[in-house]
C-alpha cells in the first residue's frame, strides 16, 4: 500500500489530537506502518520555531510574522518527515497542517487567505493530505476545555470572536472540499468521534493503491 497523509484539525480544545493518538493505537493494533507529527513542530528546528509562536512572551508578534514562521516550521517539515515516510509507504498523521493556517493566520487575523495558501503550497510543494478529520466544537467549549487542563499558550489566549472566526473558516474549507474533509462532531464522546474515525480510515485502508497518498496542486510530487 502506498501511504497515506491524514491530517487533524478543528478549533482548539476540540479533541483533535486524542483522536489521533487513538488512531494511532488503532492503526498499531493492525499492525500498519505509520508515524504522528504535528504543527507547528514535527522536527528539531520545526520546534524552535513552534516555541517562538506559542511562547505568551511574544505577544507583539505581528501577523505577516507569525505566517511566515508557521511556512518556514512547515517547509521543514515536510521536506524531513512527511515526504520521506509517504515515500517508504507509511500512514502520515499530523496533528494540524496548512488548513490551521489559513483558519487562524488569515481569516483569525485578518491576512489573505489566498497569500496564506500559496505561501504553503510554496513552502510544501503543494502537498495536501488526502484526508482532514475536522473535529468541531463551539469556541467557548474549547476554550473551556483549555482553561481546565492548564490554562493557554499565546494563540489559546486570543479572544473569543478570533477562536469564532476560526471555527466559521474551519467550517467553511470543509464545505469547498467535501471529498477530502470529515467533519465530526466534537461534543460527541471521545469513544463516538473514535468509531468515526475508524470506520473512515477502515474505507481508505481498503482503497489501497486506488487513492493518491496526497493532493499535489501546483507542485510537485514524489
């Protein structure tokens, strides 16, 4: 089987990433070949700058500066981790990727969705996962969620109406692209959002090779 990039997304405090651990441990019980990651991060300098943008610190960060650090984490990223394990056949599950980018550094801050797109596409080579499992909550829930398991990092921390306009992008791309993204829904207990996740993943394990192991747009592909 050729691999497969899956990734997670959905508003923060929505759950993404336990059910991808819990994929993970599915996928492990089948004994398929995978790896998790995630974004921003995923490699030793991938992380330096995951510590730039989450540190509360840095609060005077502007926009255009914060884009350009999550393309840079992720250029590095795929070019170190995803491409190389799609190319030995593995499953891919990263936890956030280019779709986070446009929800919270374009419409969540009000840059160009368009010029957020195609500094990634830049930045990956137009690498898309052929499936995003969006899991979605009402921000005030989420948010709710992250106050109790420790309080937030410096983009947790922003105001309710920036974690709103999160969700409403999340929710939109997922209506321009229905073939690629599931959406779920995140006040369903954790086990419900799992057999979700599962009966899907089941779907695509068993299209094997019909499948592309990702989405190339205007780039180039392995």
């Amino acid at each position: 089987m050729s691999g497969l990039f899956i990734t997670f997304e959905g508003p923060d405090g929505a759950g993404k990433s336990t059910q991808l651990r819990l994929l993970a441990n599915h996928l492990d019980s089948l004994g398929i070949a995978y790896i998790t990651t995630r974004e921003p991060g995923g490699t030793p300098i991938s992380d330096k700058i995951r510590a730039l943008l989450l540190d509360p610190e840095n609060s005077a960060m502007a926009p255009k500066t914060e884009a350009f650090l999550y393309a840079a984490s992720r250029a590095q990223h795929v070019e170190e981790v995803i491409r190389p394990a799609l190319a030995r056949g593995k499953v891919v599950l990263c936890d956030r990727y280019i779709d986070a980018s446009i929800a919270y550094q374009a419409v969540g801050l009000g840059l160009s969705p368009k010029m957020i797109r195609r500094w990634s596409e830049e930045a990956t080579d137009g690498l898309w996962p052929v499936r995003t499992f969006l899991i979605d909550i009402p921000p005030d829930q989420g948010l709710t969620r992250i106050q109790s398991r420790g309080g937030p990092d410096r983009i947790e921390g922003r105001d309710l109406s920036y974690h709103s306009r999160v969700r409403e992008t999340f929710l939109a791309l997922a209506s321009q692209e229905p073939n690629r993204f599931v959406v779920l829904d995140g006040t369903k207990t954790i086990q419900e959002i799992a057999d979700q996740v599962r009966h899907e993943m089941q779907t695509l394990l068993n299209l094997g090779n019909s499948e592309k192991n990702a989405t190339v747009r205007g780039g180039k592909s392995d």
